[in-house]
C-alpha cells in the first residue's frame, strides 16, 4: 500500500500497535508523519501521548460498546 503509486494521505490503525507499526513502515520508506501521511487510531492508550510525531486517536467509549454489545447479543439468543 505505501509503496504502490498512489500512496494513502491517511490510514486508520486499530489499535496501538498497529499503529506502532504504521509509523515504522513508514518511516523506513523515507515518508514523514504527517507531512506525506497521517497516522489514527480508535485507542488511545496513555504511552501513545509520548510517540512522535502524535498521532490523531478517536475515542471510543469501551465500556458503553461492550455493553451494548452483550445488550444486542442477549436479545438475538432470547
């Protein structure tokens, strides 16, 4: 994907070693976050704040996800 013509200006990561990830490839490709692309994530894990270059981390209320998760689950079995 980094190194095909079109190169992405953004990717999602899932998590944060994905995201770990991310950075080293793209960093071993000479591109620059987020000069050439911008690297997110959904977690947000307190050892991500010190990465550099930061990156964009979404929010995600895991609690509230999970229990409507097992909510919805719960109704598909009754």
């Amino acid at each position: 994907l980094l190194r095909g013509p079109e190169v992405p200006t953004a990717i999602y990561a899932g998590d944060e070693m994905a995201a770990l990830g991310f950075l080293r490839a793209i960093h071993d490709l000479g591109l620059r976050v987020p000069d050439d692309i911008s690297v997110m994530t959904s977690l947000n894990a307190r050892f991500m704040q010190r990465v550099l270059p930061t990156l964009t981390a979404i929010r995600i209320p895991q609690e509230a996800v999970a229990a409507e998760a097992g909510e919805t689950l719960a109704r598909l079995v009754r």
